[in-house]
C-alpha cells in the first residue's frame, strides 16, 4: 500500500500535497446572500481539515456583527452611507485578520466568506492577497431559483443572530429586502475578470464554469466544491460481520465471518430497513475488496437487488510486518513499534503497511465520490471506518484512531445544512470488541470499563 518501511511516526507536516509546495490559497466567496456560500465554505474548510491542510474560515458577518448586531434590510443599501463604511471596515478587518493568520500561523488556505459582490472589492482582494504572495480562488454561487432561495432563507436565515429574538416570518421578508438591496448592485464574475482564477456554480452546480486553475490544492478544491449538492439523503456505515480474526484477537488478514458475523450479514437487510429508507430511495452498496465485507454485504444486495461496489480503497489499513498478528504479540515481537504506535497513532505507519494518515489520503475519492453520490451504504473495516466517521464529524486526528466502532451495529448518518445527524442501530447479535485502550494489549477489552470479558 505505501511505501513507508520506516515502522515509525510520520512527520506530521507531510500533508495530502507535495509538502515542498508552499502555495497559499484565499478562496473568496463570491454571491447574494442565501446562495449556500458559508455552507461551501464549512464543508471545504472539514474537507481540508481531514486532508490535513491549515485553513481557516474568515467570516465578514461576523465581523460586522460586533460593529452592528442586530442591522435591518435597510443597513445593506448600498445608497445608505453609514451602513456602507461599516461594512467595508467588517472587510477589512476580516482581510487584516486572515494576513496575519497566513504570515503567523503558517496558514495554507484562508476562507473569505462575503458577498464580494462587486467587481470593485474582488479586485481589491486580489490585489491585496497578490502584494501579499497569496493566490486568489473565487468561487461564485449563483441561484434564481426562488423555491432553494426561500427554503434557504427559512432553513438558516430566520434563526441568524442578526434575527435573535424575532418573529421568523418578519426576519424572512426583511431579509428578502436584505438581498433586494444587493441585488442593485450585484456583478456575477464575467470576461472582465478573465485572468482571476475562478468556479461559478449556477443553481446549486447544474452548470459549473472553471477558469485558470493554476495548480494542484486549488484543482482538488475545485473539484470538491463542483461536487457538493444539497439532495436530502443519508449514508449508512457498517463494519463487516464478526470475522474468525476477530474472535482470535489478530489483525489485518482475510479470513471469513463467524457463525455470529453471518447472522449479522442476515440480519442487515432488515437493519437498514428499520433505520429509515425513503420509499423508492436506490440505495448502492460499496464494500472493501476483502472477504468478510463481501460477504457481510451478500444478503443485503441478494434481497435488496441494488447495485454492489468493491473498492480497493476500502480495505483495512495494512498492518504490515504485524498482519496476522494479536496486539499481545506485537507488543513482544516488536516493544518499541507498539510504544510509538499509542504515542501517536495517526501518523505511526506499521513496517511495510500504513497509517491512518496514509488511510485518510487514499480514501480521498472515496469522499469526493460520497460527496457527488445519493445514499450509499458502506461496509467496511474498523480503521477505514474512523476515517470516513471522522471527515463527517470534523473529528480531530489525535480521536479518531482510538474512536469505538462496535461489530454489527449500523450507523445512519444525514447530512443537514450546518453538521451531520447521526443514528445507530444494533443487531441484537453478540460480537466481540476489537476496540484496544492505550498503552493496553489485551485481547477483546471492554471499551466502557476497560476489563477483558471471557468469550
Ligand atoms: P449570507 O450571504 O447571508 O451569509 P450564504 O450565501 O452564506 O448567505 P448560507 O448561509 O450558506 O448562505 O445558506 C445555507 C443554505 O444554502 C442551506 O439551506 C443550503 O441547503 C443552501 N445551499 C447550499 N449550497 C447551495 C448552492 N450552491 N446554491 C444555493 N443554495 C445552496
Ligand atoms: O481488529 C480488527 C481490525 O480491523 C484490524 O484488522 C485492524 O488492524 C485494526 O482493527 C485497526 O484498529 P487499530 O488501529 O485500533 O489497531
């Protein structure tokens, strides 16, 4: 899988791109307000966050919040003189901070979420961010859609704090007003601005338009952000079945399910169904190329009928030199590995296999391709299963590797407007626990209180 020998800790700077490359990216949000630009932004700044790359969202509402907490339609009339210096004083606080944070904090991506909704203040941010050896991103959305409009507005807007404590259908027409007022002087990015690098998505990406994409970070974010769509639909995660491994305490390998991981792979079908699936809803299956997630997936695609996936991808983190091995033995084969590996288990890489930062890289289509899907079921293995877990809920990298994911319980997640909505469902089948404590090498250890049931 990789190429690492080292049996060692990473060094953490190596991120998703060359780590040779010192580009810095502002992605400037460009749009009327309720076009989904603070959600594009949220999910590219969890993107690069899982991807390991330091970026940071700079809101200008929040900004000019502190200087105007609770403005009315009438402050964002561009005609409206008091209401104008504050909100260019919000801007230039807001660019101000996101410079320091580039020179300071070693920042690689900064977000600059506004309207910037004049060609006046891009070309004032490009040449800022230009001065300041930064390259420009911007990424337009547009949408005449009055149905997405109004259900945006009412989703997100009406419980703003800029409406705290207001009647919603009062908050709702006044922020109507609110982007009537920017709509007079509204200029979507045209030929004008042909030498900016930019992506426009028009009506939430049935059509997307790319210009001078320049290198490698800003295609993949382009990439990411063309992909996104606000289609309600969920993702089911499941570890496969409980397998003979498993009941043995080794890792890695390919053996079967057991007797208990079968029921599992039967009882699945019926799982799902009672988690909730919209009527008429196609559901795909992906599993890893492995035998127990194909055979725990087997039932549910034979009475299901939808269509299976096997992705390399999905295979367990590869162990290396310890494939085959219980935590006991590696903790006497190999002492110092075992150590490193508590010591900092995202970036340790087994001899001859991988790490969870190594997992996280090659998953990166496998989230590009969640990102463009509709509801996808994915069985697949305990580390790989963290990774994808951990991109959903922004996850930090020192959790994440030691999170518990229980055998033969199914977790449905929903994607909402800000965040993901979590369910779990449990078979009532018995499994072991794979889950391992630090600085611990027992075999099956309760991941409540730490002992060491007898199976
Ligand atoms: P503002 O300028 O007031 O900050 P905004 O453009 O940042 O507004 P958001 O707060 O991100 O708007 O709006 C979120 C809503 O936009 C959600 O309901 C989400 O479903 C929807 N949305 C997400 N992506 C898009 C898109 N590409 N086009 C239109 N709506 C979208
Ligand atoms: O024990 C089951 C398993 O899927 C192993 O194959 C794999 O090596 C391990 O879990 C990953 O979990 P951890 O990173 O906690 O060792």
């Amino acid at each position: 899988m990789s190429s690492g020998e080292s049996g060692r800790t990473e060094s953490a700077s190596k991120t998703f791109y060359a780590s040779s490359d010192d580009t810095k990216i502002c992605v400037v949000m460009v749009g009327l307000p309720a076009r989904g630009k603070s959600l594009i932004a949220g999910k590219a700044l969890r993107y690069l966050a899982w991807v390991g790359i330091s970026a940071r969202i700079f809101n200008v509402g929040t900004y000019r919040r502190k200087l105007s907490p609770h403005p009315l339609a009438n402050f964002f009339d561009p005609h409206n003189p008091e209401g104008e210096k504050m909100r260019w004083a919000a801007a230039e606080a807001a660019v101000s901070d996101m410079l320091k944070w580039f020179k300071e904090s070693n920042g690689v991506v900064g977000i600059f979420d506004a309207t910037n909704s004049t060609k006046q203040r891009r070309a004032w941010i490009h040449k800022t961010c230009t001065e300041a050896g930064i390259e420009t991103l911007f990424v337009e959305s547009s949408c005449d859609d009055e149905e997405i409009i109004m259900h945006n507005i009412l989703e997100v807007k009406t419980t703003s704090p800029d409406y705290k404590g207001q009647d919603p259908e009062v908050a709702a027409q006044d922020f109507r007003n609110r982007i009537r007022n920017y709509e007079k002087v509204y200029e979507t990015i045209d030929d004008d601005e042909k030498s900016y690098t930019y992506v426009k998505l028009i009506n939430v990406g049935s059509t997307v338009i790319i210009n001078q994409i320049k290198d490698y970070l800003s295609s993949r974010l382009v990439y990411y952000i063309q992909n996104l769509h606000i289609k309600p639909r969920s993702i089911w995660l499941s570890r496969h079945g409980e397998s003979e491994f498993n009941l043995t305490g080794k890792i890695g390998g390919d053996s079967d399910i057991s007797t208990r991981g079968e029921a599992y792979a039967r009882a699945l079908p019926g799982l799902l169904k009672q988690s909730g699936v919209p009527p008429g809803a196609k559901l795909t299956i992906w599993t890893s190329t492995l035998k127990r997630t194909i055979q725990t997936a087997r039932h549910l695609a034979a009475e299901t009928g939808y269509d299976k996936l096997e992705w390399k991808a999905l295979d367990e983190l590869d162990s290396g030199v310890c494939d085959g091995l219980t935590y006991e033995e590696i903790a006497e084969k190999y002492p110092e590995d075992f150590a490193a590996r508590d010591e900092d288990k995202y970036n340790y890489r087994y001899r001859g296999g991988e790490s969870y930062r190594d997992v996280v890289i090659r998953l990166e289509p496998i989230i590009m391709e969640l990102e463009r899907s509709d509801n996808i079921i994915i069985v697949t293995h305990q580390a790989v299963l963290r990774c994808i877990y951990s991109y959903f809920h922004n996850m930090s990298q020192e959790q994440s590797p030691w999170m518990e994911v229980p055998l033969h319980t199914l977790i449905k997640l929903t994607p909402r407007a800000y965040g993901t909505e979590e369910q779990r469902f449990k078979a009532n089948i018995p499994a072991v626990s794979t889950w391992r404590g630090k600085g611990s090498s027992a075999k099956h250890q309760d991941p409540v209180d730490g002992t060491q049931p007898n199976h």
